[in-house]
C-alpha cells in the first residue's frame, strides 16, 4: 500500500511538474549598451557582464537590442570599450536586435526619418552578428511605439518587412526602468540600504506583474502564452536579474528564445491599434478584440517609494 501510495504521489509531482513547465517565456532586454549615469566604461563593461553571468547561469537565450548612438562619445568616436560589450553578448551565445540608432519616439518623427534610424542602428550590429554566424533578424520599437495613425503603423510594418525584420513584441510590459533609475541613485549616494530595499521591491513587482499578464492571457486566449518579458540593459539587472530569473523559474517559467516565442500562434492575434502609447502586445491585442474595460484592471504599479526617490511619476 505504502508503495501504491508512493507511486501515486510520484506520479502526482510528476504530472504537476509537467503542468508548471508549460509556462515558457523569452528576456528581452533593451538600450544597449547600457542605461546608466555611469560614465567609467571599465565600470560599464563589468555590470554588462554581470548581466550576462545571470543569463548564462539560467540558460536564457536572450536577446539583446542595440541603440548603436550609445557606442559612439560625445564627439562621435567609437568607443572601443562599448563595443567590447556587444562582443561580449555575442561571445557569450546570445543575440542581438536593432532598437533604431538614437531611441527617437516615432509620434515625433516623420516615417522617412524614423526608416533613417532604423537603418543607422544596423551599421555595426549587422557585421558583428554575421561574424558570428547570425542574422539580424529581430526591431524592437523605442518605447514600443508603433505609430499612431493607421498610415504610420502600416508603412512601418512594410518597411521593417522589406528590410527583413520581424517586429519584436513585448507581452510583460512594465517599470523596470523607474526601479533602475532609482537603484542607481542610492548607490550613488552609498545609500546602500536603501539600493537593496529597491531591489528586493523590483523582483516582488515583476512576479506580480508576470502574475497579473498571466491572468490577462488566460482571459484572452483560455490558457498561458509564450510571454515576452521587456527589461533594459542597466545596474539594477546587473545585481538582481538573478535572482528574477530563479524566482521566475521557480514559479514554473522555462526560458525560451524569441523565435520560439513567435511560435506562439497568439502572435498572430490580430492588432488594430494605433496608438500614442506604447502597450503590451496583450493590451493591443485586448483593444482591437474590444473586450470589456475590467480586463485592465488590477495592474500592478511602481511601489510610491520607488518613484518618489527616482523623481519618476509612474
Ligand atoms: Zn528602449
């Protein structure tokens, strides 16, 4: 009986392990090389790999999108060093992605000049991930935003396509990057207590946040979707994206890579938006399925004391 009893629980761990790994998500992280107000590049380079030890210890097969601008000095020199670190990324296993070249805000630019950014963000990136056997395949959008009428969204999406890239979306849209500015911030001010508080604060708020667009898929779709986490390349995922990706794993995430996330046939949900704002793909997918205004609610948002010693307003 005792046996019986013991392969029935066996078998029950088994099954509920199974159900956990259904949940698979892709780390996408942005503003390469590096958001920080740092400007020792030997400092720069090090947080970028600490970064990088998280991922591989995780197994992450992140990718990386890269705002070229920031490998130049104010004088428009390559700074050797910030390309060190691209190289590092894709030394490493991983891949990178074209985030336009200066992350200019698409509502303010005409097309023209926003297609300009697009293919100035490509002149160093595309040589360096061919050399490493990779394409550059994967855009993301500056603040994610797509154009907001119907005309700049559509001639957008045609120019990405003819120039080969696939829109990278983001599902686990989120403050990150107020908790960044102030991580960095009390570190600055050898408010060493205070960068802890912060950090702690960040990994509970981005399960919550994984939690909260966890429920908006199930809602959408009936199930869990490959989600597509955004995060940026900064001091306070130096520090703490590990212990983000164990709590993730933990709560049952496998990570995958983008392309596998893609595969995910939520993808192909239909989008209508066209929008000031840049959202969650969930969000645009929402709107343009006109779903019922409660489905919003019960976002999880910044702690007060995180933007209040940022200077951010949510
Ligand atoms: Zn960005």
């Amino acid at each position: 009986m005792k046996v019986l009893l013991a392969l029935l629980i066996g078998i029950g761990i088994a099954l509920g392990l199974q159900a956990q790994s259904t949940k698979k998500m892709t780390i996408t992280i942005d503003d390469l090389p590096m958001v920080t107000l740092e400007e020792d590049d030997s400092m720069r380079l090090q947080m970028n790999l600490d970064l990088l030890s998280h991922l591989s210890e995780y197994e992450v097969p992140a990718i990386g999108f890269v705002n070229e601008k920031k490998l130049f000095n104010n004088d428009g020199q390559l700074v050797p060093i910030r390309k060190q670190m691209l190289i590092e990324w894709m030394e490493a296993g991983f891949e990178l992605g074209n985030h336009t070249y200066s992350h200019p805000d698409y509502n303010a630019l005409e097309s023209e000049a926003f297609f300009e950014e697009v293919m100035k963000g490509e002149v160093i990136t595309r040589p360096l991930v061919h050399h490493y056997n990779q394409e550059l395949k994967y855009f993301r959008h500056p603040y994610l935003h797509r154009g907001n009428t119907p005309e700049k969204v559509e001639v957008l999406e045609n120019f990405l396509s003819e120039k080969g890239y696939i829109e990278a979306p983001v599902t686990i849209d989120n403050s990150e990057w107020i908790f960044a500015r102030a991580y960095e911030l009390a570190l600055r001010r050898n408010q060493r207590l205070m960068a802890s508080r912060i950090g702690d604060a960040y990994v509970d708020y981005m399960l919550d946040k994984t939690n909260y667009y966890e429920s908006n898929a199930q809602e959408l779709f009936g199930r869990d979707i490959s989600q597509t986490l955004l995060i940026h390349d900064n001091f306070l995922n130096a520090a703490y994206l590990g212990r983000l990706l164990r709590a993730l794993s933990q709560s049952g995430y496998e990570f995958i890579s983008l392309k596998e996330a893609l595969e995910d046939p939520a993808y192909d949900s239909e989008d209508t938006t066209s929008l000031r704002a840049g959202i969650t793909w969930l969000h645009r997918w929402a709107i343009t399925k006109k779903v019922d205004k409660s489905f919003f609610q019960g976002e999880p948002s910044c702690p007060q004391f995180v933007q209040d010693y940022a200077g951010i307003t949510e």
